[in-house]
C-alpha cells in the first residue's frame, strides 16, 4: 500500500513539474511590439513582389506612383498607410522557416518598405497570406525568419498593380455648372444651351432651375440631358492604355466627341478600338493627359444619350419602319 502511495505521490509530482514548466514557458514568451508611426511622416513606399518593385511616392499635394508620376487613388494610398501605420502581432506562428505555406517565399510574399524623409527606413516587413480566420496576415518582419500573425487582413491593399494603385477618375465637375454641351456623333454635330426660368421661385428646390434647349430654341430631351451630365460628373477609367496609345489616337477621329462649359472648358473623345482588348471604347479626356477604357456599360450609358440628344436613334427607327 506504500508502494502505491509512493508511486502515485511521484506521479503527481512529475506532472506539477511538467505543467509548471509548460506555463512558465508561455509567461516568459514575449512577442515583439513594432513601435507604431505616423502616417503624416512616411513619405515613401516600396512594394516589390517576384522582383518587380511599385514606388509610392508623397508629393505636396498627393501621392503618385512610378516616375511615370501617375496620381494615386486616395482609398487605395490610405490602406497602404493604415496597414503599416501599426503593426499588431498576436502570434509567433513558425521559425522552422516553412514560407512555402504562408505565402512568405520569394515568389509570393510582397516585401513591403516604408521611409520617412524619402530614404529614411521607418518600417519593413514581407507580406503573406491571409489567414484562415480571413482576419489576420501572416508576416515577417524585418529581415527576420520568424513567421508571425498580425491583426487585420491586408495583403490585397498591397497585391496590386502599378494600374490597380492609380486613380480612375478622369473627368468631374458639378452638373449645375454646366451650361453648354456640344454633341458629335455619326456626322450629327449639335449645341445644347441651358436657358435658366427667371419665373421660379427660391421655394421650387426640387424642380429644375431652368430647361436645356437646342441653338434654334427647339426643346432638348432634358431627361437625356441630366442622365448624360450624371454619367460623366464622376467619370472613371476601367483602366489605362500605354502612353503610346495616346499619340496613336490623334491621328484617328473620334466615334463620339463631347464637350462641356462651365468656368472651363472640359471634353472627352472616344474611339473605336477596332476589336482591340475586350472590343471597349477607348477615350480620352482633357482632365488627365492618359488615354483609357471605359466599362462596356458606362459606354453603353453615355452613346444611348447622346444618340437621344442627337436624334439618331429616332432616325434609325424611322428608317427601319420604312423598310
């Protein structure tokens, strides 16, 4: 019976020992804290992935990418910053140097350096896949080969390309400055004037302030008017063409030519790319120096109008019936 004591008292002492051991293992274990940096102070991003390298760089006004200098999109840059703004580590998840499965190789981690000052090194890490909670990253940090977890899941505000990061926007303005539209489509080359009603009232906000009319005086279709004002207010590329495509386009005449007065003068071209990529209308316009596509339906949107304002489209019909 004392044997058994005996036996039985080692035991438990052999276990208290082992779990004693196994917890103080985890007090001891420290993470690493990356001291967090302001955003304001970052002035430079590399992103390089399968050896190519996209530079951020802050300007004083905006950033842009590339020497190309092309502008960035503000949500896209933001991200960017946010991510490397601060870095939380909740795990310390391999040293065993397995990159293979977190994404963190050389073929598809995405080294990411952040510099203050142009080329003062503030912050560097690889960037790999996210993890399968979808609300974590895993990463290295540094030139380091510990593979850690880190809050947030971000690598696709970094897994982009030079076009992903630029800014789409190639034409906006306010439609209520608009006062003349000069259409040309199909041969057909018409003006359309604002002409403001002086009879309303400061109480009839929700009305029109006024009707969109031909040169002659003839009515215009105002509801064509407005929705082809609305479609290009915001106007965004679906994405950009080589610079040389630009130079290419001068010597060809455009299948549709729109332009706007307000303070200014703004326009944009568009161009058949005669069954080039995706069979889209390519487009230039005189807010950006960049030629581009639009979404098949944004071109779609924008012909429909102007074909209204044009009469083209009731002519077509007209024809039709007569055959």
């Amino acid at each position: 019976m004392k044997k058994e004591y005996l036996i039985l008292i080692v035991l438990i002492a052999a276990l208290s020992t082992y779990l004693f051991l196994k917890k103080d293992n985890q007090v001891h274990y420290e993470l690493p804290v990356p001291a967090t940096l302001e955003t304001a102070d970052i002035t430079r991003v590399d992103i390089t992935k399968n050896n190519t390298t996209i530079t951020l760089i802050r300007g004083e006004k905006n950033w842009t990418v590339t020497e190309a200098g092309y502008p960035v999109d503000k949500s896209a840059v933001d991200r960017v910053l946010d991510a490397l703004k601060e870095v939380k580590l909740s795990a310390l998840v391999s040293e065993a140097g397995d990159l293979v499965r977190y994404d963190l190789d050389p073929e598809n981690g995405i080294t990411v350096t952040a510099f203050a000052d142009q080329d003062k090194e503030v912050r560097r890490l690889m960037v790999g896949k996210a993890a399968p909670s979808y609300n974590h990253t895993f990463i290295m940090l540094d030139d380091g080969k510990a593979v850690y977890q880190a809050d947030g899941s971000f690598r696709n505000d970094f897994d982009k390309t030079v076009d992903d990061f630029r800014d789409k926007v190639v034409m906006t303005f306010e439609t209520e400055g608009i006062k003349r539209i000069t259409l040309s489509k199909a041969g057909v080359t018409r003006t359309l004037v604002f002409k403001e009603d002086s009879t309303e009232t400061a109480t009839d906000a929700e009305t029109p302030k006024g009707k969109w009319q031909y040169e002659d005086g003839t009515e215009a279709d105002n509801a064509a008017a407005g929705d082809l004002l609305s479609s290009l207010s915001h106007l965004e590329a679906q994405k950009f063409l080589a610079d040389d495509a630009a130079a290419a386009m001068k010597t060809d005449t455009p299948v549709c030519r729109i332009n706007l007065k307000n303070d200014g003068d703004l326009g944009v071209d568009l161009f058949d790319r005669k069954g080039g990529e995706e069979a889209a209308l390519a487009g230039v316009s005189t807010a950006v120096p960049y030629p581009f596509t639009l979404a098949s339906y944004k071109t779609e949107d924008i012909l429909s109008y102007v074909d209204k304002l044009l009469g083209i489209e009731i002519k077509e019909e007209t024809e039709a019936v007569k055959e």
